[in-house]
C-alpha cells in the first residue's frame, strides 16, 4: 500500500500547551489520525483493513492457543487458564508482528496509530486507573444489592499469576484497541463519517466474541456498546496509551482482582471469587459485569462525557473527512 503523499506531522497539537507543561492525557486533534488516509481508496481504506484485522485476530488467537499449550507444563494452572507463560509470551509477539505489519506494509508511523509520545507511561498509567475505578463502580453496586456472592480465594502460592496475569492483559488490551479503534477507526474514518467508522468498528469486534462462552444478547450489546465506548475515547483524545490502559485495567481489575468472569471467561488465580446471585440483569449471569445494565449506563454515560467534551473546533463525529 502506497503511503499519502501529503505531508503531515502526527506530533503537533493545535492547541498548543506551554512547552514546561505536559498534560496528564496529552490530546490530539483526531484529525492528524486521518492524514495517513486521505489520499487513499476505499478499497485501500476499508476492504483491505477490514480482512486484515479478521485475519489477523484468527491468526493471533491460533498463535497464542499453541504456544499456550508448549507451557502447559509449566504450572499446573497453566491447563486450567489461558493465561500462562506461553500465551502471555503469544499476545507480546502477536502485538509486536502487529506493529511491524501496520508500520511497513500501511506504511504507518507509530504516532499515526495513536502512540504519542509525551508521557506515554503516565497516560497508559491513567488509562488503567480509569479503566479501575469504572469497573469498580459496577462491581460495588451488584455488591451493595447482593447479586454477587464473594469469597476471598487467593493463595499463596498463585501470587504469581496477578504479575503475569498483569502483563497478560496489558498486551491483551493494547492488541485489540490497536486493531479496531487506532488502525480500523481512521480507515474508516477517511471514506464515511467518523460515527459510522466507530460504529462499524465495534460491530466488528463484537463479532470476534461472539464464540465466548455464555455470551447473552445482552451481552453483545455491551460488546458493541464498549466498542463505541473506547472509540469515542479515542477520538476524543487520539491517544493510544489512554484507551489501551482502559481497556486493559478494567479486564484485569475484573478478573484478577474480584475473580468476575470476563465475557463468559472466569481465570485461576484471583484475589476473590465472586459469583453471580439474583438478577442476572444487574451481575451479568454466567457472562460477567460485562452484561450488566449497570455497564450499560456506565457506557452511556462515558460516550455522552465525550462528546461533551470534545473541543467544538476539532473534528467532529459526524462529518465526512474527504473532500
């Protein structure tokens, strides 16, 4: 694929910040994550992407799957999770190769996926305490209303498991924003409106859960839902650290932390273990908080936050980006 041929600088920032100052969550106008695509086609922009991440998502899941299985004997959690060395090892190497096929074959720069540099740390730090609190929101009202009976069921000897369970899911969450919201989103975005291209990303990655199991229709519609969640936050912000943290935080936080299951999954190795009672509407059921309505207003909520807030004179999220 041919780059643009129009120059762009993915670093400025319209509104300049004084230069002794950095942003605790440095912004971008979402308009700089467009220039890359502008001058391209709509097969280039939408088909070709759109093929790419599917194949790549089945590819990366047979990767992780089978170097899961080398390490099986590693720990004897590793057969009862899916989170072990081996396939921890598998969602590093599937995030890197993902970065060299965007970068050498679309010919993108890492800032034009996203990656600011200014305090990368810090923001993706900000993204997970975020992506905490959110989650726990949700996790202390099911509490406060008894639809979640928990036991504390962490032992000694499965420490482990919150580090590399930790690292796990800091990869696991950047793979799939990488996909569907930094390199599908401004695809999109360059042929039809940045809402439809936010909207068709998340159909997309509902779609790759649909296999999970216990998923409900409730449940599908959270996953679409929080697909628009984390692409609204992106356009708001054009920053990769912050979304990525999100994601990552609130799945750790829910699995490894309150031992909820997470889109149908429940892993080894929590802090606690709590297990649906009562209304399925407000704890999920066997599918997780994820199927929760209470999510759902929390991702209402975050979208119309967004939105809000979004600079007037930035891009808008109903506009047409090509002329």
């Amino acid at each position: 694929m041919s780059p643009t041929t129009e120059p762009h600088d993915s670093h400025s920032v319209r509104h300049a910040l004084p230069k002794n100052k950095t942003p605790l969550i440095p912004a971008v106008d979402f308009d700089e994550r467009l220039a890359p695509w502008r001058t391209r086609n709509l097969i280039i922009s939408v088909i070709v992407p759109t093929i790419l991440v599917m194949v790549v998502v089945f590819c990366s899941d047979i990767l992780v799957g089978i170097m899961g299985d080398l390490s099986a004997s590693v720990s004897s959690l590793a057969v009862m999770s899916p989170i072990n060395i081996g396939s921890t090892l598998g969602r590093i190497l599937a995030v890197l190769l993902c970065l060299l096929l965007l970068t050498k074959v679309f010919r993108l720069r890492l800032p034009d996926l996203g990656m600011v540099r200014e305090n990368r740390f810090g923001t993706w730090i900000t993204g997970v305490g975020f992506g905490f609190a959110a989650v726990t929101i949700v996790y202390l009202l099911n509490v406060l209303v008894g639809a979640l009976d928990v036991t504390f069921t962490m032992k000694a000897n499965e420490l482990w498991m919150l580090l590399l369970a930790a690292v796990f899911f800091a990869f696991q969450g950047f793979f799939e924003e990488l996909l569907f919201r930094f390199f599908l989103i401004p695809a999109y975005a360059a042929r039809i409106t940045v809402a439809g291209a936010i909207g068709l990303s998340s159909i997309l990655f509902a779609f790759i859960h649909l296999n999970n199991p216990n998923l409900t229709i409730f449940g599908l519609v959270n996953l679409v839902l929080y697909g628009v969640v984390f692409g609204t936050m992106y356009w708001r912000t054009g920053n990769a650290w912050f979304v990525a943290g999100w994601h990552s935080g609130w799945n750790f936080v829910l699995a490894m932390l309150y031992g909820s299951h997470v889109s149908g999954n429940v892993l080894p190795g929590s802090i606690v273990s709590s297990a649906p009672s009562g209304s399925a509407l407000l704890n999920g059921g066997e599918f997780g908080l994820e199927g929760s309505v209470l999510t759902t207003i929390l991702g209402i909520a975050i979208i119309a936050w967004c939105i809000k807030t979004k600079k007037k004179d930035t891009t808008a999220v109903v506009s047409k980006r090509v002329r």
